[in-house]
C-alpha cells in the first residue's frame, strides 16, 4: 500500500512544498527533446512533470495508485489534457506505445520484491516504442542514507498554517531502509511509515535484461556526470529495446 503521505488528502495537499519542483525534474523535462512526444510517466504523484511535458505540447499519461495525489494532480494548469491513470506501476496496461517513460522522485525504491521489479519492467517493455527510451532513478546503496536522514527536520506553511516534518529512521538492513515521517500541524499529527529498497547497479541491470530490455548507460548525476561507484548519490538508468 503507498505511504500516508501519497495517500492522505492533508498530506498530498502539502507534496510539492516538501518535494517540489527541482533539478531532477529540469532533466527529465529536456528529455522529451523536439517535436510532439508520448509519455508516460510511471508514479507521476501530483503531476508536476506531467503538467510540464503537456504544457510543451506531449501527449501525456500519468499514472499512480493514489487517489489523493492524481486529485490534486488533475487541478494543475494543464489537468485536463492530461490521462491520469490510478494504479500501481506493474498493473499498468494501455494500447498505446510511449516514446519516453519515465519513474522519478525515487519511486523504483518503493517497489520491494523481485517480482514487483520484473513486472514494472515488463510493463515499461511492452508500452515503449520500437525506438522509444526508458528513463528512471535508484539511490547508490553506497552511500550512508541513515546518516543523511534520521533525525532531518523540515518546518513550512500551507494555507497558513505551519507544518513541522520530521524523519526517524528505524531500521537499515537486507537492501532496505525503514523509517517514519511525521507531520505536526497544530491540530493533528500525522505519521507515515516508509520502506525503500537499495538494489545495486548490478541487480537493477540484471532484472533489466531479464525482462527483455537493453541498459544503455548509467549516469551519476542531473548534469550528466558519470556514476561513480563510491560517491555518486544517484544511479540514474538508461534504458531502450535490445
């Protein structure tokens, strides 16, 4: 099931103040490159780059398993030329074949089993166009995340009233990070429970392949920089038909 935050109406309403708009999402917008592109944007939450790519003049699809998030998603400026689709990424199904699909803000990380891998990967093999491209990203599993987030704490306003967001991580092991995020606000407190998963590069590469997909390169970085095993906080994958 998705975290609270995706899923409760106060929490998806206040998305985009804590995750919004940023570098990742300059870089997945300047993939759709020139001319008239189909998109899919696989766990698109709120829309934000979907509402981006459509304003360009895409043919866009979003899709999401939360009501909450694809609500606020339909009320941005270009909602209504937009197919919003609810479901998890492995359930989706189409007639169309996309020339771009896409799987930002981490959202691979949510998919916890091989299988659940595998059938993401299939999906995304089955809608993309013969020569249509693949693009999504994976934290490197080498860095230390629990020193970067148990314990961050975050204060900001909506509609004026002020929010506290605070992160504990509970538990790091077997590829996986658990940890809770609380939400203060002056009546309620609201916590979500997370679970992410790190594969590796190698891991990722061979789910891949399995489901008859080809990795054209991996880079470390929104501007373009090469992974590098050790330091590179991103693992972001490239990927087209064999």
């Amino acid at each position: 099931m998705p975290d609270l935050h995706y899923e409760h109406p106060r929490l998806a309403a206040l998305y985009d103040l804590d995750s919004g708009w940023s570098e990742d999402r300059d870089f997945y917008v300047a993939l759709a490159g020139e001319g008239r592109k189909r998109i899919l944007d696989l766990g698109c939450g709120t829309g934000l780059i979907c509402n981006a790519y459509a304003a360009l003049g895409h043919d866009v699809t979003g899709a999401d398993p939360s009501k909450a998030m694809l609500d606020v998603a339909r009320r941005m400026p270009q909602g209504d030329r937009i197919e919003w689709v609810q479901c998890f990424a492995q359930d989706f199904h189409s007639d169309q074949r996309f020339d771009l699909i896409i799987m930002t803000g981490h959202a691979f990380q949510v998919l916890l089993e091989p299988a659940d891998i595998r059938a993401t990967f299939d999906v995304m093999r089955r809608h993309l166009a013969e020569s249509g491209l693949i693009v999504f990203e994976s934290r490197n599993p080498a860095i230390d995340w629990r020193a970067r987030w148990d314990g961050g704490s975050f204060d900001f306003e909506i509609d004026g009233t002020a929010v506290r967001e605070t992160r504990e991580v509970l538990s790091v092991g077997d590829q996986r990070i658990r940890f809770d995020t609380r939400y203060v606000f002056p009546d309620e407190v609201l916590v979500s429970s997370s679970e992410l998963l790190f594969p590796d590069i190698d891991e990722i590469e061979s789910h891949l392949v399995a489901s008859g997909l080809r990795l054209e390169s991996v880079m470390g970085d929104w501007g373009g920089g090469p992974f590098d095993p050790a330091h590179s906080d991103e693992m972001i994958f490239f990927a087209r038909h064999p």
